[in-house]
C-alpha cells in the first residue's frame, strides 16, 4: 500500500534567479558591440554639447532683441518670449486675450477631471456641455457685455483644444455607433456604416478638410453658410468616428459569442446588454488603439492650416512672418511640439495607467 501526502502550507516563493548577463557585458561584451556603443555614445556626447552651445551658452535670452539674435549664433528665445501671446492665441484682439487663455484652462480643467474613473458619469457629461457653452460664449462674445470676436478672428491653443475636443467628443460615441451598426443584422444599417466607415477611411483627412471647407459652401444655397470653424471640427469629428469605428469592432469581435447568449438567458434587453456587458469589455480591451486613435487626432487637428484656420501650428507660422525680427523655425517649431508633447505623452501615460488599474480587478 502507498501513502500520499498532502500539503497543509503552501511552499515559500524562490528568490528570482540571479543575472548572469551584466549591462557591461551587453554594452562591451565584444569588440563590435563595444565599437558600436562607444559610437554611439560618441555622437550622443557631440549633439549634446551642440545642443549645450546652441541653446543655451550661445542663446539669446528672453530680456534680449531683434538685432541680438541676428547677432547671435545661437537660439531666439527673446523671440519666443516677444511673440508667445500671437503663438498661443492668433490674431486674437490682444485687450481680450484673457478669454482665450481662460477657454484654455477650462477645457484642460475638464479634460483633467474626466480622467478619474470614479467622476464618470452623468454629472461629468453635464460638467462638459456647461463647459462647452461657456467657453463658446466666452471666445465669440456679444453677450454679458463682451466685445463680439468672430470664428475667423480665433487662433492658438485654444483652436487646437476645441477641435480635439469635437472630434473626439462627437467622434466616440459616433463611431460605437457605427461599430454596432456594421454588426447588426439587419442589413440597411449594416450596408450604410460599412459605406461610411469605408469611404471616409479611404480619403485623406486634407480631402475632407477641402470639401468641408471649399466645396460644401458652394452646395449650399444662397444667403446660407455655416461657419469654418464648424465645418473643419465636422470634417475632424467624421474622420475620427470611422477610425474610432474600428478599433470599437474589434473590441467587439474579440468578445465570446457566451457573453451576449448569456446576457439574453438573464433576461436582457438588447440596449441593456450592450449597454452594461459587451461595450465595457469591448471597450476595455481596445484600450491601447483608442488612445493610439485619439493622439493621432490630436496631432491631425494641425491639418487646418491648410484650410486656413489659425490653430496652435498656424498660429507659430503667423509670428515667423514678422519680418522685424529673424526666423527662428526651430525655436518656434520645439515650442509648439513641446506642447503638443505633453498633451500626447499624458494621454498615453493614463492610458497605461488605465490598462493597468483594470488588470488589477481582473486578477482580484
């Protein structure tokens, strides 16, 4: 007869193994690798001492002119400090400048608040269409005594803040839409987001851009028009629905058929199951490329340049033209990508905290 034995505790966790493989080893473990890393250090060092000279022991400094930084060998930050107001808000009227700036800190306010998870839900949506109007109000004026500013008239930061915003505010919920309609069965619903998500996906973002903003007034008929600055956030918000569209499917696609087959054995409708079992697991699982999707819209709101809209990009490219003073482009241009830097590597930041926090419920 054989005896088993069982376990009562369970068995101490072994230390992990210890490196065998040191980062001098990897850095110079032979003489190709160690030719190449010294290389590579090599240039490093050369274009951070550069970097050094230009920008800052060669650089002219804020309290400096126009003819120091012709003088100059180095950076124009004086440029930067006499023309950031043009940069960050256009051809904006400079006595209400204090609007645009204070339309900037609220749409970053309520972009910050709508990160937490615990603030979502209906009071957040309100929070936003409050938001929204007020700041509208805020930029045109006529209204509580502030002088009327037209759409033509705005620029910088806070055109690249809004346009984001309608793109993927109007654009989210859109494409989900368009998701669960390229899915349904009945097939004139099936048939027509198919269509659309095909067609916009397959134009550029420019051509939308030029048929919104050229040939849809022309459509229209006599003594109607629609603003600029609407037609380019509608075109923005339209494209960002069909890529959106997407990424929602196949957040959808990865779900097993046993989530909706037991949604229906508990007796739910189909608003209801879609509502509280497939979209937040499909939408939890397609994290990553919704984020992908929506910094690239971010970065694609520069694109109206082309029609003539004054955002952040158009807004730096107005100031260079001054000719009373030089053109720093790469002053100007690492100004404006800084900005746009540290919106996008927030966005993704919280996105990976996002993944993380869900995967933590899922293993508890």
């Amino acid at each position: 007869m054989t005896h088993a034995y069982l376990a009562t505790q369970p068995a101490q966790a072994l230390p992990p193994p210890a490196q065998t493989i040191t980062l001098w080893h990897r850095l110079f473990g032979d003489a190709i690798t160690a030719i190449a890393t010294v290389a590579t250090l090599a240039l490093l060092a050369v274009a951070l001492g550069k970097t050094i000279n230009w920008g800052m022991l060669n650089a002219v400094w804020p309290d400096g002119d126009a003819a120091a930084c012709r003088a100059a060998s180095g950076a124009c930050w004086a440029f930067l400090s006499e023309k950031l107001r043009q940069i960050m808000f256009g051809i904006y009227p400079p006595n209400e400048q204090w609007r645009p700036a204070l339309t900037s800190v609220i749409l970053l306010v309520l972009g910050a608040a709508s990160l937490p998870p615990v603030c979502w839900g209906k009071r957040l949506l309100v929070a936003w269409a409050v938001g929204i109007v007020t700041v509208l109000l805020l930029m045109r004026g006529g209204v509580f005594g502030l002088a009327e500013v037209p759409t033509a008239a705005w620029g910088g930061l806070p055109v690249t803040l809004l346009l984001a915003v309608f793109a993927l505010g109007a654009g989210f919920p859109l494409g989900i839409l368009l998701a669960l309609g390229r899915r349904a069965e009945m097939p004139v619903p099936r048939l027509l987001s198919i269509g659309v998500i095909e067609i916009i996906r397959g134009l550029p973002l420019v051509s939308l851009l030029f048929v919104a903003s050229i040939l849809l007034p022309l459509m229209l008929p006599d003594g109607m028009s629609i603003d600029g600055l609407l037609r380019a956030g509608a075109a923005l918000t339209v494209f960002s629905a069909a890529y959106l569209a997407e990424v929602v499917r196949g957040g959808l696609q990865s779900l097993p058929r046993g989530q909706g087959e037991a949604s229906r054995a508990l007796g739910l409708s189909w608003w209801m199951m879609t509502r509280l079992v497939v979209l937040p697991q499909a939408l939890r699982s397609v994290l990553a490329p919704l984020t992908n999707t929506a910094i690239v819209m971010i970065k694609n709101t520069s694109l109206v340049l082309i029609v003539g809209l004054f955002d952040l990009l158009s807004s730096g490219r107005a100031a260079l033209s001054d000719p009373s003073w030089p053109t720093p482009y790469v002053e100007t241009y690492c100004f404006i990508a800084a900005i746009y830097f540290v919106i996008c590597f927030s966005l993704s930041r919280y996105s990976m905290w996002l993944e993380a926090r869900y995967s933590r419920h899922r293993t508890h």
